[in-house]
C-alpha cells in the first residue's frame, strides 16, 4: 500500500513539473506575445508605427501562413475603444489601423481559423515599454512571472 502511494505521489510531482514547463512563455520569433499555449500558435506583436502583426506559428515554432484565418482586435484604450481590422501581407495579418496612443490597456485579439469558425479571444494586456531583464517590450515580456521579487511590476 505505502509503495502506491509513493507512485501516485511520484507522478503527481511529474505532472506538476510538466505544467509549469508548459506555462513558461514562448518568445514571440519577431519580439511579440506568444498569446496560445498550444500550436498553431499566435503571435501578437506591434510594429514601430504602432501597427499590429498577427502571425502564425506550429509546435516548433516555425512560421506557418494565414490560410483563411480571420483576424480581429479590441484596443480597449483609454480614450475608448477601437477596433482593428487584418488584411494579410508577407506570410501574416496585418492591421489596417495602428494602435490608439498611449498604453497600458488590453488590447483583444480574436482569431476565427476560417470566417465561419467559432472566434478564440486572447487578451493581451499593452505596455510599451522596455522590460530590463529581456529586453523585450513589456507586453511580450517572457521573464518567468515565478520569479516574483525580481521583477519589478
Ligand atoms: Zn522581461
């Protein structure tokens, strides 16, 4: 019986393990958010001008074209809300608009997989500002959040 236990115990520790590797976050290829968890995965990133680029990428992170995918976005900004619409341009989705100013708000991203699938919403909350551990922008930041007390926000 104790032996058991100790098996069950065991792979409970094992599958603890393999969910926290799991929710570690993957570095967006060109600096964005990876916002899935799972492949085909998303990419949220916002270009120089503010504009948004929504790519697509499999389980080994390599970059898949948009095959019908409809995509759209919610810039919930202070000033109010704005909603972006994607045409497609060099292998991803790209907004027609660029983000309202300022940040520190949510921006989100719903992705139809073909226009009469059901949407996949994903939040992404917008900080443009640079993270001083990964030097990424603060949105796509991938500093393990565990870490706690040395990250500063
Ligand atoms: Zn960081």
């Amino acid at each position: 019986m104790k032996t058991i236990r100790k098996i069950i115990l065991t792979s409970f520790a094992r599958l603890a393990t393999a969910v926290a590797f799991a929710a570690k976050p993957i570095p967006g290829p060109k600096g964005g958010k990876i916002v899935t968890a799972e492949a085909p995965h998303v990419e949220f990133f916002v270009e120089k001008d503010r504009s948004v680029i929504v790519s697509f990428y499999d389980k080994d992170m390599k970059p898949v074209t948009p095959a019908g995918q409809v995509v759209s976005a919610v810039a919930e900004a202070k000033t109010g809300k704005v909603t972006l619409a994607f045409t497609a341009k060099d292998g991803a989705l790209v907004s027609t608009a660029p983000l309202p100013e300022g940040d520190g708000y949510r921006v989100v991203v719903q992705v139809r997989d073909t226009a009469e699938a059901r949407p996949k919403n994903y939040r992404v909350e917008f900080h443009e500002e640079v993270c001083g551990e990964c030097k990424r922008a603060e949105y796509a930041c991938i500093c393990d959040e565990a870490g706690g007390d040395k990250h500063d926000h």
